[in-house]
C-alpha cells in the first residue's frame, strides 16, 4: 500500500486516466465523490472505452464518406 494514494473524480475524462495511469506506472485508480470512494477504474476498463470511441469514430468517418 502507499500513503499518498491517486484518485480520480467522476468528471475525469479517460484519456486523462490513461495518461496519469501510464505516467505513475499504476493499473487502478479509485474513483472519488465528495470524499467517498464511489468505484474503481483499471487500465483494461480505460482500453475498453478507448476503443469503443474509436470504433465509433471510424463509424461515423465511414457512413460521412460513404454518404449514408
């Protein structure tokens, strides 16, 4: 365990997970409202969402290209 732990907010965008996750070298992050501990991200939860984004993205560029 460590004293100064990293927690997240709710409101805290994934890729801003991701970032702060790749950069303290650590796969969980508690999440916190109001200072309750409300839930627990961990990286596959943040590369599942990220991927689901992108598949979305690359959906709505090929329905945009394709003229549908």
């Amino acid at each position: 365990m460590t004293a100064s732990v990293i927690v997240v907010s709710p409101r805290t965008r994934t890729r801003d997970c991701m970032a702060l996750m790749s950069e303290k070298g650590i796969r969980h992050l508690p999440v916190v409202d109001e200072g309750r501990v409300i839930g627990m991200v961990s990286i596959r939860d943040i590369v599942s969402d990220i991927i689901a984004d992108q598949d979305f993205t690359i959906e709505q560029l090929e329905h945009y290209i394709s003229g549908q």
